[in-house]
C-alpha cells in the first residue's frame, strides 16, 4: 500500500523538485502540501509544471496539517524547521531539506546560523565514505529523523572524501571554488538574483569562510578521516537556473601517485548507483546532471603543485536536495535505493 505524504514548503523550488519526483515515486502518494504566505492556493498556481498534482491546495504549514503522514518532508528557511519538528509524532519519517538539523556542533550553528540550536538528526549522504571505509547508508536505514545535506556541501564532500580516507590527500590546505545557479538561494524575490542582475555575468558571494556550508563540509572530511581540516571555498553565482560545478583542490600526501588517487576514487565509487567518477581526461558539465540524482566526478593531479583537482557536477536542487531526501527515504524505509530517481539528465 502507498505511503501518504505531505510536503512542507510546497511552493518554492526545492518543494516543487520533491514533488516533480515523488509523483512519479511508486510507493508514495502526496496527500497534503503546505505553504507559509501562499497558503489557500492552488498548488498548480505556482507549480505550473506540475500538471498530476493540479488537484492539491497549499494549506498552512502546521504541526497539524503535517500530522497523520507516514512521510514528511520539509523544505522550508532555517529556522523554520526546528519550530515544526518537535510536534511531530516519533513514529512519522520526517526529513528536512532545509539546514536545523545538519550540524552536530552547538558551537558551529550559533557562529554559522544563530538562533535556537535544534540538534543534529541522521545525515542523509548515504555515499559519505567514513574513515575506516564503511558508508554513511548504514546509519541513515530505519532512521525516523533525516537531516539533508546542503547542495555546496554534497558537490564538495563527494569530491574529496574518497582521497581523504585513503590517506592520499592532505586535509588542513583545501580549496574549492563552486559555480553555483540561483536556485539554490531560494524563490524569494531579491534584487541581486534579477535575470536583469545575474544574465551576462557572474559574482562571488559567502566570500572568505563566511559561507554557512563551511562547517558541515568540515564535518564530513573529518568523518572520512581528516585530521586539522580546513577548507576556503568560495561560491560564485553564474546564470544558469539550476546546477554546480565545483572544482576542489587538496595538496597530495607524500609519496602519492596519480594511480593510487584515481584507484581510490574509482574503487570507493565502483558500486555507487548515483556518483560516477569520469574516465581520466573527462570532466564533468552540469547540463550533464539537469533532473537526474547523480554527481558526475573528474579529476586530475597537477604533478607542478603536487595536488589533485576534482571536479564535480551535480544538480543542485535534485542530488542536491530533493533526489537526495528521497533517495535517503528509500533507505530509511526499506526500499530499493534507487526507486522514483533516475541517473538520466535532461538534454540539451
């Protein structure tokens, strides 16, 4: 029988890829989808391309309204999770696309985010490769609360961590520079994310370890076996709608070889239904990634410098967000990882 699933933040894009993709999911069924200001509209008045959901009212984003799922899934502002969560019933999977629940310090979310900390729940990468070699996938099956990784924070933790964990790369000297589209900042209106604004240009933002995303990539590494990590990463918004390109940089261990960096990645990676690491000489494009759940990698060792450069291509708002809430669903339940996601991108 289906599961009943009810999806908070309905209205803005990370709501809407959820949606595009669990119409099509065949063990669930959306009941309910909720809203903060656009509550009382049809969903099909902001989600126009959603044309099998045009039967669904947006109604007010409430423990209530929220309650009697089997699923939840919220993709709302941080801040605004933490308020629901608790109301929830234990037994419901809740999964939160948005930041309340990624951080396992205190300390990180006061310097980072501010406010009321709300704990860390299970993180929802299941392909985080640990350091003694194992996959975060074990701890995200039978989980009841999933905390989905942020989009910089997906594209940078799965081009690095597999060197990381073999020893091959250096953690304290990283370096990642991330083309990122404006989707990934939300549907509110803002002047600098215009078309008039963004088209025919590009702007970096989060400059000089500002970026909230710093802390939780610093986590990861550190779980794949990073000692003194440290990491400068500098998003920079390009005009396109949706997608990243991250090219990350780490000084190689001493007597690492470009053969035993490549034989890493492809060996952590080999069994991987959504991450594929590129045959040597190809790079990933993110047009490559548009709707489908992968993250494609490319690397490379600069012999001058002695240090990798990986490059790695997702789409923000699938892989990113809503193909890895459900993907982590999938798991938490107790179904084929990839069921209602494709590895298929969209061309041209």
């Amino acid at each position: 029988m289906s599961l009943s699933v009810a999806v908070a933040g309905a209205s803005g894009y990370a709501g809407g890829e959820l949606l595009r993709l669990l119409a099509a999911h065949p063990e669930f069924t959306v009941t309910t989808v909720t809203a903060f200001q656009n509550a009382g509209q049809p969903l099909i008045a902001l989600q126009p391309h959603l044309r099998s959901l045009a039967h669904l009212d947006l109604v007010e984003t409430t423990p209530e309204n929220l309650d009697g799922h089997d699923v939840v899934f919220l993709a709302l502002p941080h801040g605004k999770s933490g308020e629901i969560t608790a109301a929830l019933p234990e037994g419901t999977l809740v999964i939160d696309c948005g930041a309340d629940h990624r951080l396992t310090s205190e300390a990180d979310w006061a310097a980072f985010y501010g406010g009321e900390y709300f704990g860390a729940w299970t993180y929802g990468m299941p392909e985080l490769i640990h350091a003694d070699g194992s996959k975060h996938r074990a701890a995200i099956a039978g989980a009841a609360r999933i905390a989905v990784p942020g989009c910089n924070v997906t594209a940078i933790s799965l081009g690095l961590a597999p060197g990381i964990q073999a020893g091959l790369l250096l953690a304290d000297d990283l370096v990642a520079v991330l083309a990122v589209g404006p989707s990934g900042a939300g549907k509110a209106l803002k002047t600098n994310l215009l078309a008039s604004e963004i088209l025919g240009s590009a702007s970096a933002y989060g400059v000089g370890g500002t970026h909230r995303h710093t802390p939780e990539i610093n986590q990861n590494l550190a779980l794949a076996g990073g000692t003194d990590v440290g990491i400068s990463f500098t998003p920079v918004l390009v005009p396109m709608s949706r997608g990243i390109l991250a090219t990350a940089t780490a000084k190689l261990a001493p007597g690492a070889t470009t053969q035993q960096v490549r034989a890493a990645f492809e060996a952590a990676y080999a069994d991987e239904p959504f991450v594929h690491v590129l045959p040597e000489g190809q790079f990933p494009r993110t047009a490559d990634t548009v709707g489908a759940n992968t993250a494609l990698i490319g690397l490379a060792v600069d012999e001058a410098t002695r240090r990798i450069v990986t490059v790695t291509a997702i789409d923000n708002l699938v892989k990113g967000t809503a193909g890895a809430a459900i993907q982590s669903a999938n798991i938490a339940l107790g179904f084929a990882e990839t069921t209602g996601l494709s590895i298929d991108g969209v061309a041209p």
